[in-house]
C-alpha cells in the first residue's frame, strides 16, 4: 500500500469513528435530557388538619400552668388555669337556687296531697249530706292552686338548671385543655399574665394524626397527576435523607398562589393547586412538620422495586 492510499484510509476511517462518536452522543444526549417523572413539585411536611393554635376563650390572668413546651398531652388533659373566683361565684349561686327550688318543690308536694285528700273528703261528704258544697269547693280551689304553683315551679326548676349549666360552662372556659392527643409545641404565657380572646394563641399543639405533604402543583401538570398516584418524596433542603414513597390522596379543587418560591414575583403570579400525598412508611423521627420537601410524581419503571406502595402497577405509565 502506498503513502496516498494509507492517508486516504486513515481519513476514512477517522470520519467514521467520529460520525459514530457522535451518534453515540447525541442518543446518550437525549436519554439523559428525557425527565424520569411525569411532574416535580416543592412540598412541605405536614399534619392533618394543620398545627393547632389554642387561645383563651375568656379574659383573665393565668394562675396555674401545668404543661411545658415539648410535654405529650392527652385529650382533655389540663393546660392551663385562669383566675375563676367569679365563675365559682356564679356557680354557687346558682346551685343554691337549685336547691331552694327542690324545696319548694318538696313542701309543695306535700301540701298538695294534703288539700286533694281533704277535698275528696269534703266532696264525699257533700255528696252524702254530710257536709256542704261550699266547703267542698273551697277545698278543691285549694287543691288546685297548689298543683299550679306546682307546674311554675317544675318552670323555675327548668330555668335554674340551664343557669347551674351556663354557670359551670363559664367556669370551664377559665381552663385551656387539649383537644386532641398532641405534643405542646410552643407556650405563649407565663403565670400571672392577662390573656383574651384578642391576645393570639397561647400554646401551639402538633396533633397526632396523619403526616401528610403538602405539595404546590403547577397548573400546568392538571390532568397529568391524579388521586392514588405513586410518587417519590426526598428533601428538599439537600441533607441526605433518604427518599420515602407516597401516594396522592386528593387535588385540591381551587387555585392558590405559591407559598414555598422564594421568589416574590414568581409567588404573586404562578397559580398552583394543592395536592394532598400520604406517605407508604412511618415518617423518620428526623424529619420534621414544616420540613421543605420535593415531590417526584410518577416513580420510574426502574425504581419501583426499590420503594414501596399499596397502589397496583398495572397498566400504569407513572
């Protein structure tokens, strides 16, 4: 082989290595710029329900506290205590009305069997010429306006058992309690502190129910994510964590605008919809509510064996 055919065979052989390095690249481009899921979203961890706020129902100072941040507390376990002397008050009151009623209601029982039994006597003995008619009827008179006072006093009977029942719920309004099983996140007062209805909340409550995400999903991603869902929840924040898998509950039905942009403008102007997920697994202790998070919709083929969900896979393009 001479000089000129071996350059011409090294040029052939160059324009095909690269026109094949360059195929190469271009499908190893295009595999790599392909998205692996169906929609991403920002997220953040999150309660059922949301965080409770609990604030005092009626004015007054703060005479006991029983729980401190970070205490478990259970359904109707005492928080806090405000001063409640003229609650009390009222409630004594209205107990001894009660009584006084019960009273009377005793003495006018007994003196209504009294005059209905003389006036069955007396107009027994009318009846026989025994007696007169007049004091027959003066004897059923008798009898009858006790069995009236009788009736307006089951009336006042009725009226002071609502007063005892407003009185005791206006002493228990002096108590903030716990409506749920939660964990007391924040304490806002100290002993000795005037409180109201105005002042904002007075203890911040995790409730113990279902963690959720709550994710912003972009309006343009409607009709693409869908109630039961698979999906891929990892941290936001770039720690490591491990990711968790999850399922969409529901799509909110409203548009809002961003929360979790960082970007003020782009918060005002990019219209988002709420989507609900539930995770598959127990929530790492570290990981906490409130936690930013980042949602991959629609876990690829390659991964679902690595994550688990109670969805079935069949038929799926997710």
């Amino acid at each position: 082989m001479n000089l000129g055919s071996l350059g011409a065979w090294l040029v052939l052989a160059t324009a095909v290595a690269l026109t094949g390095c360059s195929e190469e690249d271009k499908s190893s481009s295009t595999a790599s710029t392909t998205p692996p899921y169906l929609a991403i979203a920002r997220g953040r961890l999150d309660v059922e329900g949301g965080i409770l706020k609990l604030g005092a129902q009626r004015d007054g100072i703060v005479r006991k506290i029983w729980v401190n941040e970070g205490d478990r507390v259970r359904k109707g376990q005492l928080l806090a205590s405000l001063d409640n002397d003229i609650a009390q008050l009222a409630v004594n009151a209205a107990q001894a009305e009660q009584q006084k009623i019960e009273v009377q209601a005793r003495q006018l029982a007994r003196n209504f069997k009294s005059a209905n039994l003389k006036a069955k006597r007396l107009t027994a003995a009318a009846s026989a010429g025994a007696g007169d008619q007049q004091s027959a009827d003066d004897a059923r008179e008798a009898a009858q306006q006790l069995s009236d006072r009788i009736e307006d006093n089951h009336a006042d009977a009725a009226v002071a058992k609502r007063k005892l029942t407003s009185a005791r719920y206006e002493l228990e309004q002096r108590n903030l309690v716990s409506p749920v099983d939660a964990q007391v996140v924040r304490r806002f007062v100290q002993l000795g502190a005037s409180v109201s209805a105005q002042t904002g909340p007075t203890f911040i409550l995790l409730p113990d129910e279902e963690r959720i995400v709550r994710a912003e999903l972009n309006e343009s991603f409607l009709g693409v994510v869908v109630p039961g869902m698979k999906a891929q929840i990892t941290d936001d924040t770039g720690s490591g964590l491990p990711a968790m898998s999850a399922h969409v509950l529901r799509i909110s039905p409203v548009f809002g605008n961003s929360t979790l942009e960082d970007d003020p403008l782009t918060r005002s102007n990019q219209r988002t919809v709420e989507c609900i997920l539930v995770l598959d697994q127990p929530v790492p202790t570290s990981i906490r509510v409130g936690q930013r998070m980042l949602v991959h919709f629609g876990v690829p083929r390659w991964q679902r064996k690595r994550f688990y969900s109670p969805f079935p896979a069949d038929g799926d393009s997710n």
